[in-house]
C-alpha cells in the first residue's frame, strides 16, 4: 500500500492528529510517497526521519531534490514540457504521486490550490483522500464529488475565486461530476 501525503506550502507544523495518522501508516508498514518543497512536505519529511521510517520515497520534479531529509530513494520526474521552476514543471511530480499512490493524505491550509489539486487528481484517478483541514483541526474523507464539494465549505469565496483562476476549479468539478454520472448510467 502507497500512502501519498502532501500538503500546503504554508503549513510548517504537523498538527498532533496528522503525526497520529502518520504513525499508523508506518506501523502499517505502508510505503510513504512524499514531495521534496519546503513547507508541508519537509514538515512530513522531519517527522518520518524523526520517527525512523524506511519506507519513503522522494518525488521531485528533474535532476535535484529540494529536500530529502532521511536520505530516502528519490523518484525523478523528468519534465519536458515545462520550464524549470514553473507552476507546470513541479506539478508533474504530483501527478506521478497520484498515480503511483493507492491513498492520499492531504494536510490543507483550505486555500493551496497545489493541495486541492492533489485530492482532485486522486479523485480524478478513483483514489480517496484523507484531508486534514489545518484550519478546522478535523479530517476530512474525499472519495466522491459531494465529499470535495463539502471540503470546499472551508473555503473563503476570495480562495474559491483565486482556486477557479488558477486551476479551473469549477470546470473540474463539473469533470467529475459528469465521469461519476456517466459510471452509473
């Protein structure tokens, strides 16, 4: 089983309940994929180091990884469509962690748009996620479009306006939506 955790950029400190959730997954024995940027990433990152976990695996985007705390086998995803350094050229390493992973453990600061895509694409691939809304200090289970659309109540209107800039949230969901019905006609 292939656990993917990430989270918000902003999120620098794991809260008491997601180190919980973290522990069942290595006592589990569950394979952790994990991205290499700075915030909720090298959060989890420290936190597995810290705990003595073996079982990782670190997702970058290219040659180099930002982080990789416990000095765990790396996963280079090599992007050729995209510039260096570009919103396009890091979200490819999470597209290869949604499709490697079996789950996803998502830690959200309810705005990171970064994050919300991650639990779309798990949804997109019929992957559930476990979100820890940060804010709220309670999780969230996302396995269908009512359950993300529910996530989405802990968003501001001036988040859900930037997210439907920036990734086209509506559109998504109206992806999903459609792909849901269509299984059931």
């Amino acid at each position: 089983m292939k656990i993917f955790i990430a989270g918000s950029i902003s999120i620098k400190h794991l809260d008491v309940k997601v180190k919980e959730r973290i522990d069942n997954i290595i006592e589990q024995k569950y394979t952790v994929i994990v991205g290499d940027a700075d915030g909720a990433d090298s959060s989890i990152q420290s936190y597995l180091h810290q705990k003595g976990a073996s079982d990782a695996v670190v997702y970058c985007s290219g040659d180099q990884a930002r982080n990789n705390i416990g000095h765990w086998r790396v996963e280079h995803v090599q992007v050729k469509s995209a510039a260096p350094g570009s919103r396009a050229f890091f979200t490819a390493k999470d597209l290869a962690m949604a499709k490697e992973a079996d789950y996803g453990l998502m830690i959200w600061d309810a705005k990171s748009t970064g994050t919300l895509s991650n639990v779309i694409e798990l949804l997109r691939r019929k992957k559930k996620s476990v979100v820890f809304v940060n804010k709220a200090k309670r999780f969230q289970t996302v396995g269908d479009v009512a359950q993300l659309e529910g996530l989405l109540g802990f968003m501001s209107e001036t988040a859900l306006q930037k997210a439907d800039l920036k990734i086209h949230l509506h559109e998504k969901i109206s992806e999903l939506r459609h792909e849901q019905a269509d299984m059931f006609a």
